[in-house]
C-alpha cells in the first residue's frame, strides 16, 4: 500500500459540506433559533453573542435580522468566508478556538455562548476544556446554549454516524459530566425545534406511542437535543 492512501483528520473536515445548511435565512430557520436560542437561554434584547463554529454563518444571519449588535462568530476554516455575507465580515474571526481565548479576549464577557453542532466535534475530555474556556469569558448570569446529536434517542443515529468527524456521542448524562469537569451546571434539556411544523407534530405522536411500551422511554426523542449551560454555583 502506498504512502498516497494515508488519509488525517484534517482531509476529512476539508471534505465537509458546509453548504449543507443552507446559506439563506429563512422563515423556518428564523422559527428554529427563536425556540432553541431565545427562548432556550432567555436572551434578552442588549445581551452579546459569542458563536464558536460559526460555519456558513446562519446563525450569525440570524442576530444581524435581530439586530444585535454586539456579536462576535469564530471558525477555523477560512473557507467560510466564502459564504459570510459582506456586511457581517467584520463580525468573523478566523481562529483556532484556543489561539482566540488566549489572544482574542474580550473587553467585557459574554452573556451568551453558542455552540451549534460543535461539541461532539472533541473527544470528552476536549470538549470540558472547551467549554471550560469559554466560561472565563462568560459573564456571571450568562449562559452557554449547546446543539449536539441526541444519542439516548435511537433516532440520533443518522446524526451522529453520518459525518466521521463526530468524536463523541452525547446523552444528557454525558453532557452534565462533561459541563461539571469545565466547572458548569446544567440549566435545561430540551429537544431541538423542528423547522416543519408538521413533521414535529406526526414524530411527537409516534413517540409518544413508543413511550408507552417501554419502561425507560429517552427524557428527550428528538434527533438533535439543546442544552442551556450555567455556572456551577449560579
């Protein structure tokens, strides 16, 4: 076998579609963060934004439609800029999430953190040390929303198992271990919103059903889980 089929970790994020998203934001995205941000994390309207694994900036689009006004999206592929809209350029870093903590830090903390579809990207221990870091940024009564594959739910799997640059599979259970080694406490679960009504409704029937025949049905069905992050003591 020759040398050319050694294949790093780094070939197969290259290989990721980040378009997969979609770059345009729409009414069922906008429907989407309104449940899974602010309504999960409380936001109020002055609060700043941190985003890390800010990606095609979707998100990003998002709280510029709020009109927020301080918020800040870090990725380390620079290729994302190919699809940040001009006017939000300035709202980018690009940055390995380590050099901007150490490099980057703000004059004043965050009172919200966002991690949509970032955490299962790191090994356990990783990921405490990421969210760790970020809690010295936060500020006292802020809060860190996360977005991860939901694995206590057999419908995760396609989620989790689709893209082998996943490094962990999280449970609620897992997420509150690895929150208490970063010095964190959990505040809520909850199941991602859907961007279709209708697809919402027909799987809450069907789980509902399902829950019924088993003695320990998953605390939350749904593919994708939110979790609302505070400071341990808080």
């Amino acid at each position: 076998m020759s040398n050319s089929t050694n294949i790093n970790q780094n070939q197969f994020y290259q290989a990721y579609d980040r378009k997969q998203q979609g770059t345009v934001l729409k009414a069922k995205h906008i429907r989407q963060f309104r449940k899974d941000f602010i309504e999960a994390s409380g936001y109020c309207n002055g609060m700043s934004v941190l985003e890390l694994g800010c990606g095609n900036g979707l998100f990003l689009r998002f709280l510029a439609y709020l009109g927020v006004e301080n918020f800040i999206g870090v990725d380390g592929d620079s290729r994302i800029m190919e699809e940040i809209p001009v006017e939000l350029a300035s709202t980018v870093r690009i940055s390995d999430f380590a050099d901007y903590f150490s490099n980057e830090a703000p004059e004043r903390p965050f009172d919200r953190i966002v991690l949509f579809d970032v955490l299962e990207h790191f090994t356990p221990e990783d990921a405490a040390i990421l969210l760790k870091s970020a809690s010295e940024i936060l500020s006292p009564d802020g809060r860190i929303v996360i977005r991860v594959p939901n694995m206590a739910s057999p419908l995760a799997l396609g989620v989790q198992y689709n893209d082998v640059t996943h490094r962990t599979a999280f449970s609620p259970g897992s997420i509150r271990q690895v929150a208490s080694v970063a010095g964190l406490a959990p505040e809520t679960f909850r199941a991602q919103a859907y961007t279709s009504r209708y697809r919402e409704i027909r799987e809450r029937a069907f789980t509902s059903v399902i829950s019924w025949f088993l003695a320990m049905p998953p605390m939350i069905w749904s593919p994708n889980m939110i979790a609302v992050l505070k400071k341990d003591g808080d």
